[in-house]
C-alpha cells in the first residue's frame, strides 16, 4: 500500500524536517532537527492512516462472505430497491425524494466506506424533506444488513423542524369557493371542506363508491391502501347530486397530477388573497372543526384515515375549543342518561 507522507528537509545541513501529505500537497513541519525522531513521526502518521484503511478492507472480507454485494453497493442503489418496494403515490413521492440535489454527495459513494460527516453534510445542504427521507434510507439499509451498524446514531440526526401548518377556515373557504367558475374545481373543494380527504383520494371518487342508502362513502386510501368509509349528511348530498352517477365524480380533476391540483389551487388562493395554507389544509380544517364541537376523537382517526392518535392530535393541535361548565354540560347529558335508563327499564319490562 502506498504510503501518503513522505519526509522532506529545507535545507543541506540543520534545517527542519517536514512532513509532506502526498494527497493534498500540504507540508508541515515537524518542530525536530533529529532525522531518527522525524522518522519516527512519519512512519507512525503512515502507519495511523494505514490501519482504519487496513480495518475497513478486512471488515469487507468478512461481511462479503454472507453479501457479496455490500463492497460495491451504493446510496443510490439502495435508494432505486427502496423506491421499488414502494407503491402509487408513496413511490412517486420517493422518486421525487431521490432527486434532491443534496444526494449528489452520497449518490455514487459506497454505503459501508460512508462516513457520519458526510451524512451531516447531506443535511446541512437539503431541507427537511432531506432529513426525513435520508433517515428513512439509513434505517432502510440497517434493516436490509447492509449497514452493520448505524452510521449517525439515533439521538445524534438533526430535529426535524416542519413549517407551523394550519386549517382553512371557513371564512377562507367561502372566499375560495365563492368565485370559482369551473363547477367541477367547486364541487372538489366542497367535497374537501366536508370529508376532510387527501387531496388524490377524494379526486379519484367514482359515483360507484357511493351507497345512498344508508349514506356513506367507501374507498381504499392511496396512500395506505386501507379502506375507509364515512358517512355524509345533507351538505354533501347536494354536493354529489351535482356529480356523475356512475365512473369518475371528478372526471378532468382526476387526470391532474398533484402538482398540477397544487397549482391550481395555489393560483386560486392567490386571487382572492388567501395565504398560509394548501389542499393539505383542508384535513387540517376538519380535524380541527371535528375537536372543536366535542367530536370523538376515535371517529375522527378513523374518518381521517389515521394510523396512530398521535397523528390525529397533531393535526387538530391548533383547534381552539371552547369547554362548557359542568353545570351546563350536567344539564345536557343527565336528561339524556335518565331518559335512556327508563327506555331501557320499561323494554326489560315488556320482554319479561
């Protein structure tokens, strides 16, 4: 292996001996006259950068004997087969995902010779978007073994700190809706306003997914391929009466890409001088308008489409409720308990 310094002296005869890095060119001094001490200084700066070299190459031996692959195998590899197990709207996004810039640093870099300032430098150059799919990736090639240990430790990435996001209020959503003069456009941010959807769930309603009979919609989210189904009242009645029976509610919509809806709407928002929020707002809206009038918060998760109740609380942090006494609220329900538990008493009643 070659080595990287190499001695030098300025001078014929008790000048000062350097060190000379053969890499980058830098010469730096030593502080000795002896020869036999300045040796002795090179050779254990070689022999300090030989061995992490040394340790990586004999690590490789071993780890090639059950992946023969991890010598070679680069982020963007692993990025493509992370892309590739993913699905719908969730790949597109990763897609977009791996063409951040900031990748540019590791694309080519082989996972296991990678270092932690590399990662951090990844960071510092991205956006939060950046973080939180590196993250993504790193523990994707832990879990994959081809990583053997965590490159950045888990406490040590840096905070995630996402832009303060909030709902459309009514008032905006009247403003928004009031002027637009493409009825499909309308009806699509009624439907949002009401069902709380993801933008692309609700714009690939079909008249098909409707049951009017006992009045609720049912559809498999995009983004989790769950099914979800919500009832609807008399607002969103008049909403679908206006739509196709059959095929596509949002025929024209539907085609669009996410983007193209975002633009649209951001256009929207522009003209009549809405600012702050997204298509995304409207879930916003509806969990905070569901909290905000007593509605459980389990219903809200599962119209919502939520995972986890941590989640559903995010996104109706901001709603502002305004709690009733106990006196006022005993007034309500104690009627309401009294009169059940005597319905109760007199079928017991009549059964026996």
């Amino acid at each position: 292996m070659k080595t990287r310094y190499r001695l030098i002296r300025r001078g014929v005869r008790g000048g000062a001996f350097y060190c000379v890095d053969t890499q980058t060119g830098k010469r730096t001094s030593l502080g000795t006259a002896s020869e036999d001490d300045a040796r002795q200084i090179i050779e254990a700066k070689n022999q300090a950068q030989r061995q992490p070299v040394l340790n990586l190459q004999i690590a490789k031996a071993y780890l090639a004997g059950t992946d023969s692959g991890i010598a070679q195998r680069t982020w963007q590899q692993a990025l493509d087969a992370l892309t590739a197990s993913k699905h719908g709207a969730n790949q597109e996004r990763w897609r977009r995902a791996g063409r951040d810039n900031a990748f540019d640093l590791i694309r080519h870099r082989v996972i296991i010779e990678t270092q932690g300032e590399i990662l951090l430098k990844v960071l510092q150059q991205g956006t939060v978007s950046t973080n939180i799919y590196l993250r993504r990736l790193h523990n994707f090639c832990l879990d994959m073994n081809w990583l053997p240990w965590p490159i950045i430790p888990k406490r040590q990435w840096p905070e995630i700190k996402f832009k303060e996001k909030r709902g459309i209020t009514w008032e905006e959503h009247q403003k928004i809706v009031a002027g637009e003069s493409n009825a499909e456009l309308r009806d699509y941010y009624e439907l949002l306003w009401n069902l709380g959807g993801s933008q692309t769930d609700m714009a690939s309603l079909r008249g098909e997914d409707i049951d009017w009979t006992n009045q609720t919609i049912s559809y498999a989210r995009m983004k989790t391929g769950s099914q979800a189904m919500i009832r609807f009242g008399d607002a969103v009645v008049q909403i679908l009466q206006r739509r196709p029976a059959t095929g596509y509610l949002f025929p024209q919509i539907v085609q669009w890409k996410e983007s193209d809806r975002a633009k649209a709407f951001i256009r929207r928002l522009r003209l009549v001088g809405v600012s702050g929020v997204s298509l995304h707002s409207y879930r916003y809206a509806w969990a905070e308008r569901a909290r905000t009038c007593g509605f459980p918060e389990r219903f809200a998760q599962e119209a919502l489409g939520h995972g986890s109740k941590a989640v559903a609380r995010a996104y109706a942090k901001k709603a502002q409720v305004l709690v009733p006494s106990l006196e006022e609220y005993e007034r309500k329900v104690v009627p309401l308990t009294n009169a059940a538990r005597r319905e109760t008493a007199e079928v017991q009643t009549v059964t026996a």
